[in-house]
C-alpha cells in the first residue's frame, strides 16, 4: 500500500460498562449488561455505524462477574451486523485445533468472511477447569501454540476452494479429489483430518496476537496479521512498532502483512475540562483497597500498609522473568514505575483506566491529533480503540472522532471490502495444500452423499 | 400435566437440503446454500411461523461433508427467531465439560432461555481427528457420558440464580459467597469451578438424549428430559413409550417429566399420489451402488452381490452387541428387516428416505392421523419431524399439517411460555448447590 493512501485501522475492545475498572459503577452505565447480547448488538452496531474494522473480545476462565462465550457471542452479532470484522480471543492450551478450526471456518462462514483470531496462549492458569495438573510454563505455551496454529491452518486447507461442487445434473456434491487428510504428527497434536466444513471464505480467518514479550513478538512476526500491544507512550510505541516491523523479513514477510495497533483507552469530552472532571468521577468510583490487594499479588510486595499518598518502588518485586502469564505487561508496570515515580493512587489510577494500556482524556480534535501523530510518527497503523465508558465512550468516538479523521482523510469514508481481510488490505491466503494431493483419504461415500 | 391439555410437541430436524439421500438434487433443494446463514434463517423462521417447539441439528467430528459448527450456527439463528427453541448435538467424549457446559450456558443467555441440548457419546469415532489412539468402547464412552453431564450441571449451578447483585453505591458487583467452585473429581474429570458465566435462565438448557439402546433408555430416565427415538412401527413405539416412561419412576421422576419424540420422515403433499410421485422422484436421484456400499458397511454383508428384489440376507448380518456405533440404530433397522421381510429395495428406501427413523408419505390429513393416532394411543407425546426435503418439505407440514393439528386441538395456536422448558411443559430445575447449602 501506498504512503498517501495508507489509512487507519480502528477495532473496538468490547466489554460489559467500559474498560475502566470502575465503569459499572459509573452513573452512564448499566452493569447488568455482561451476559445481555443486546448491549454488545447495540455496540457493534454503533462500531459499524463508525466503519470501524471490526470488533475484538477478551476472554478467560476465571469467573468475575461472567461473560459470555465469544464464539456464540460473535455468531450472534454476525447475525445482527454486515460489514464489521469480528474477533475472538481463544486459547491453545485448553482448547483442541479442531474444534477452534471448525468454529472459526463456520464463523467465518456465518458472517461472509469477516471472523478473525485473536491467539494467545492461555492468559491465566486453568489447569484446574480441565483435568490438568499443571498450567504449561510461558515457553511451551508458546511452542505448542505456534504447533496448534499450524494444525488449525492445515485443517482450513484440508478443503480446496472449489471442492463443493453441488452438481445436481452428475450426482456430484463434493469432489472428493479436492478434499485431503492432513496427516498431522506434531510433539504436541496428532490429527489426521480434514475439517468437517469447507474452506472459510477468506481462506484464513485473520490471525491476530496480543503478547508483546519477546517470545511474543517473533510468534508475532512469524504468523500474526494484527498485533494488539499494550504501550504507555508515543516513543515505547515507536520502539515497539519498529521492532517488530524489522523481524518480518526474518520471515520472508513485508511491513504491511502486519498491522500493529496499540490500546487507546479515551475519555472523551467537548471541552478537557469537563473531560478531565469525568476522569475523576471514575478515580473517585475506584476501591483502592481492592485495587491495592490486586497490585501487591501482581508485584509481589505487600503494598497493604503503604499510604495511598506515598511514592511506590519497584523494590523486591518480582522480575519480569519470575512470571509466567502477561510478561510484557508486567515489564510495562515495573518500566511506568521507575520512569513517573508514582504514589500508589497515582499508580491505581494510572493502571484503572484500561489496565496498562495508553489511557488519553481530552476533547476529540485533541484525541484525532494524538491519532494522526503515531500513525504518521511509526507509532501505530492503528488503534484498538478501549473506551472507559460504555456505550457512551464509543459513541462519542464514532460521532465526534471519526469524521474528524475522516475529514483529514486518515479514515474510510465507506465500506469498500466485505471481508475483514479486505478492510485490513491483508492478502487471502494461497491453499498451501492445491499443489500437494498425494495423500487423498478414501471417504465412506455415504457420509458424503447423505 | 392431564391429559385434557396434553398437546403434541414438535421438533424439527434441520437440514439445508432434506433428509432423503437425494434431496440435495431436486429442484426446490439449495445445496448451494449449505453454509449461508441467511437461507437457514428463513427455516428457522418457518418452523417459528408454525410454533414449533424447537429445531436441532446433528453432528459429528469426522467425514466429508461441509456443515456449520452448531454452537455457531445456533447462536445465529437465536439472533433472527424469539420464540422456537435451538438444539445442538455436543458429543462427550471429544469434548471438555468446562467448555461444553460455558458454550450452553452462554447460548441459553444470548437466546432468552431457549438452549436445549442433545447428549451423545459420540457416534463414529473421532479419535484420530483429537490426537487420541481409539474411540472408546460403547459402554465406557456412556460411563464417560454419565460423569460428564454431572460436571456439567454442577458448573450451571455453580452460581446461585441471585449471584449478581449490581450495587453501584456499596461497589458491590457480585455475592462472590453465592459463587462457588465444585471441586469435582471423578474417574475421568477434575475440575474445580466455578463456571464464568452466570447460571443459564433455564437453570439447566433443556436436556436430550436419542440413544435408545438397553444403557440410552436407563439413561434417559434418569436424567433426560426430551428422547429423541427412531421407532419403525406403531406397535414398537407404543412398546418404547410405555417401557421408558416406566423406568421414570425408579428415579423419582414423573411421566410428564421426560417428553418422548420419535422420528418421523415424511413427504407430505395434496393428496396421496402427488406424495407418491415426489417420493419415486427422490428415489431417482440416488445412485443405488453407492447407497448399498452404505448399508452394506453397517451389515458388514455386501448387498450389491444380491438381487435388488431378494430379501435382506439377515443371517449373514453382524449382530447388534458387536457394532461399536449407534448400536440402537443398527437394531432398529434389522427389527424391521426382520419383521416385515424387507426386501433389499425396501431396505434401501427406508433408508434413503429417514436413515432410520420411520418415512411415511401421504397426504396432509393422512399425517395429521398418523400423528393423532401415535399421540393419543401414547406411542409419542409429538415428534422430531424430519422433512424428506427443505425447504417445501418444512413449507407444506408448516402451512398445512400444523393448521390441521390446531384444528383438531392437538397443538398450540401461540407461543405461551418464553423459554423451551415452558414450550414443552418442563420445569426449571432448582440449584442443588443452593438446596445443598440451606440444608
């Protein structure tokens, strides 16, 4: 893509009240929307509305306050949506390739072409949720997750393009030449295939990944098409941007077969100031006291006699290498702590608002110009937008925000592409396996006539 | 309930282009349209014009067909419909419970309470698809099945149904001391809970079983709440209904409990010759040699060595207790052989038409008898109605034979009840950690 003709691509983090630890207790709020499909309906509807690229969920299995599950939430919002891209998080640890693979191709067949997959490799330890005796260590998560991903695409390749062929006339449904086994023996899967559904419509859901640790970045560099990362400033955004920009060749890749998009948790208003006063309401809203709790398990120190008031030291907590989950965001914390000196309800706050993500409270024209200056700073090619407040926020976003990009010609004006794909000017994928057909598998002729 | 306002219940099977083997080349079928969520959105709406219960899928992990994933495909349909209730068939032995028991919980939210699901052991195996050695053998996979549902429902009620509590101004947004872990350890599951998701709004999705072997039946009654049953004749579905509805007891549960649907494959039109003509066109469009390498894998005898008109060769037939798949199937369909003296045509034909489950074909007030008749003599309280072809099959039964039923008062003229359990009568089951706890 051309430098002149290079425009921004926006996702929407969706969450129940907003991405501020606060916002349920916010009065703009409902709290009771977590588990209400027409709270995240009308969310994505308002994204669309804003021509956004596509919406992303987070997910886990502890239990909070409940959420609910994103492959059912998506296929329910592809149903009630027609150009927004649709994203679910989904982990490798727990899950089986097959199965994520035949979920995405049916999403991604349900909503024409517009499902993406955000891989991480099990975010929390789970172990516990699924018969397991231990949660795998950062590295094997990673070494397995990098097999499972390979499985998955082989499984989506196991149906060449045009294998359905739905010939009335001949008696042909499928042209059993055109659908293959993989044969998969990994160190950690073992599967022989094909998948049970054709090939999604755009050949590959869209790979997207969220760990930022070095191991992250190289898993990056080496599959992902998107990147979601969690940086504080616009230069730690340059840095990480070029770093990771510069593995692609590694990889035989170029710069714009990825998409690096960092948060951006706004809190908007017409004037700074009412923005600001809104940005205190929500500090006001925090429990300090639980806020505290969290932060001293998170560090390893015991923050419990600390006074709210007093400066915070990253003395005797623990390094980024003695933890097993969120590497990158637990150096982010330590990095914030050392470079602004915070007092621990400086360092609450800070953190409350999207969790270690780039947190901006200003008016809209303030918010387009910060946009516009890391997408033509080698900041960002984008942002994952995190409002502190929904629905609010991301209106907000979309009508005062978006036609100020727009006017400045940073942003769509129309949907032009059906797929996600297409929104992100990534390429469809090849079938890897058109070329290679020497392993047919002999099919039951009745489980394909049936 | 008594049996002045027991009215039939419906079900129907989903498919994209029917369930006669040669649907998908007739004219009014959309092979074409297999994937397209908009085609099976209109179904799903036609079945909701005719205030069916419910609609539901089959599945399986392995083969070469091209199908939508149910958890996803159901969700989409709970998105264009309000009232009919969503089925999916899940598998137990490829599947985790922590996983299976968030995705129904997850559905039953996203659709108002209208998640049913269809408990199979998994039929056929899968085990090279799952990085496993082999498919566990038929009474281990039900001992398996039996643990798993258990997991499962502990993780439904691990929230009590008032956990969430919204108080903005004590910043109190969940009872976490009405959200408990389960610890459960049993033979083949460990798992500790709670489930990340609120307790579904039927407690429990409405639970089916459609194993109908010696081992399904005693299952179903203790824990299911529709069966699913492919029943040939009148006199073996009367026979099943009384045998099933008579283990309930055992268990503590009442007839009304457990709501018994066989299949039934029709072809429906005007009158009874235009349903003969559609049923000889759909014959035409099977290719004989293949469908009897079907049949004759499930026989393990090669039919296609015997004359089309010969009599099935049920001696040379493998028997039942060897057959590792859906063993009650594979009974079902050497019965009738057996009791009617199939011939190797007639074999094929019914099984062309329903893979199983009985075919009639006939006219519009013929299948209103047809089902009057199973229902008040108490051989079924409705049916899973599996059209030989969509979607005309579904249009003609929908717009013409539920009018009949309604007109004889057989079936419900509305929606009354929001959720599946009120559609078919069932009752949403108590949080037996909460009963647990105030003992």
């Amino acid at each position: 893509m051309g430098g002149s003709e290079r425009k921004l691509n926006l996702n929407a983090f969706l969450a129940a009240s907003g991405h501020h630890e606060a916002s349920w207790r916010h009065a703009d709020t409902s709290p009771e929307c977590g588990v209400d499909i027409h709270h995240y309906v009308k969310l994505t509807q308002i994204a669309e509305k804003g021509l956004l690229d596509s919406v992303f969920l987070a997910d886990g299995y502890w239990a909070h306050s409940g959420s609910l599950e994103p492959f059912t939430l998506l296929s329910a919002l592809a149903a009630s949506t027609r150009h927004i891209g649709l994203i679910a998080t989904v982990e490798t640890t727990y899950n089986e390739p097959f199965h994520v693979a035949r979920k995405f191709a049916s999403l991604d067949h349900i909503s024409k072409g517009r499902a993406g997959w955000n891989i991480v490799t099990g975010a929390g330890p789970a172990a516990e949720q699924f018969s397991r005796v231990q949660h795998p260590k950062h590295h094997e998560r990673y070494e397995s997750a990098e097999e499972f991903v390979e499985v998955v695409k082989r499984l989506w390749d196991s149906w060449e393009d045009d294998a359905v062929r739905n010939d009335k006339i001949n008696g042909i449904l499928i042209d059993q030449a055109k659908v293959h086994t993989i044969d998969f023996t990994g160190k950690h899967h073992a599967v022989q295939g094909p998948l049970n559904i054709a090939r999604p419509p755009q050949g590959h859901p869209v790979l997207v990944q969220a760990g930022s640790s070095e191991t992250g970045k190289d898993f990056a560099a080496k599959l992902a098409e998107v990147i979601f990362t969690a940086q504080l400033t616009f230069e730690e955004a340059q840095a990480f941007y070029a770093d990771v920009k510069a593995r692609l060749a590694k990889y035989g890749r170029t710069a714009d077969q990825l998409k690096v998009l960092p948060g951006l948790s706004p809190i908007l208003a017409d004037t700074e100031a009412e923005a600001r006063e809104m940005e205190e309401e929500l500090f006001q809203l925090i429990d300090h006291e639980g806020a505290t709790k969290r932060l001293s398990i998170r560090l390893g120190i015991d923050l419990s006699n600390h006074g709210l008031d007093d400066r915070v030291t990253a003395d005797g907590a623990l390094l980024t290498d003695q933890v097993s989950g969120m590497k990158s965001r637990h150096q982010l914390i330590l990095d914030l702590i050392e470079r602004e000196k915070p007092t621990l309800r400086e360092l609450i706050n800070r953190l409350a608002g999207a969790r270690g993500h780039f947190t901006f409270t200003g008016t809209p024209l303030q918010l387009a110009d910060e946009i516009e200056r890391w997408f033509h700073g080698g900041a960002a090619d984008g942002f994952n937008l995190m409002p502190q407040i929904y629905p609010s926020g991301l209106e907000r976003f979309v009508y005062k925000v978006i036609p100020e990009l727009q006017s400045r010609g940073l942003f769509r004006t129309s949907y032009e592409e059906q797929t996600l794909r297409g929104k992100l000017g990534l390429m469809r994928p090849e079938n890897a396996r058109i070329s290679n057909d020497s392993n047919d598998f002999n099919y039951s002729k009745k489980e394909v006539y049936l | 309930m008594g049996e002045a306002n027991r009215k039939v219940h419906l079900n129907v099977f989903l498919r994209a282009t029917g369930h006669h083997a040669g649907a998908w080349r007739h004219e009014d079928a959309h092979p074409e349209l297999e994937l397209d969520i908009d085609y099976l959105g209109q179904l799903a709406r036609i079945a909701e014009r005719g205030k069916l219960d419910s609609i539901f899928l089959a599945d399986g992990y392995a083969g070469g067909g091209s199908k939508l994933e149910p958890f996803t495909l159901l969700s989409a349909l709970a998105s264009v419909t309000e009232h009919i209730g969503l089925i999916a068939t899940v598998g137990t032995v490829y599947n985790d419970p922590f996983h299976v028991a968030r995705q129904f919980a997850s559905l039953d939210h996203i659709s108002g309470g209208r998640a049913g699901w269809n408990i199979v052991t998994g039929a056929g195996s899968a085990a090279h698809n799952f990085s496993r050695d082999e498919h566990p053998e038929h009474a281990e996979r039900y001992e398996t099945g039996e643990e798993f549902v258990e997991v499962v429902k502990q993780l439904w009620d691990s929230w009590e149904d008032d956990a969430l509590i919204f108080d903005k101004k004590a910043g109190k947004l969940v009872d976490s001391s009405k959200v408990h872990e389960i610890n459960f350890k049993g033979h083949t599951y460990v798992v500790k809970g709670p489930l990340n998701i609120p307790r579904p709004p039927q407690g429990y999705p409405v639970l089916v079983q459609a194993g109908s072997s010696e081992q399904g039946k005693e299952l179903a009654a203790k824990t299911a709440e529709v069966i699913f049953t492919a029943q040939q004749t009148f006199d073996a579905g009367r026979e099943f209904y009384s045998d099933v509805k008579g283990r309930l007891a055992k268990y503590g549960r009442s007839a009304d409990e457990l709501v018994i649907l066989p299949g039934l494959a029709p072809i429906v039109a005007d009158t009874e010759a235009e349903a003969r003509e559609l049923e000889e066109e759909l014959h035409s469009f099977v290719d004989t040699k293949r469908a009897l390498d079907g049949l004759s894998e499930r026989f393990t005898v090669n039919l296609n060595d015997y004359a089309l008109d010969a009599p099935v060769p049920l001696d040379k037939a493998k028997p039942a207790e060897e057959f590792n798949g859906i063993r009650s199937r594979q009974e079902v369909i050497l019965d009738a052989a057996r009791r009617e003296g199939f011939t190797i045509r007639q074999l094929l034909y019914r099984s062309n038409g329903g893979h199983g489950h009985i075919t009639f074909t006939g006219s519009v007030l013929q299948t209103a008898d047809l089902i009057e008749k199973w229902f008040l003599n108490h051989a079924a309280d409705g049916f899973n109605v599996l059209p030989q072809l969509f979607p005309t099959g579904l249009e003609i039964f929908v717009d013409k034979v539920i009018p009949e039923l309604q007109n004889r008062g057989l079936f419900r003229t509305e929606y009354e009840g929001a959720t599946l359990r009120e559609s078919l009568g069932l009752r949403r089951p108590a949080n037996t950690r909460h009963l647990q706890q105030s003992i």
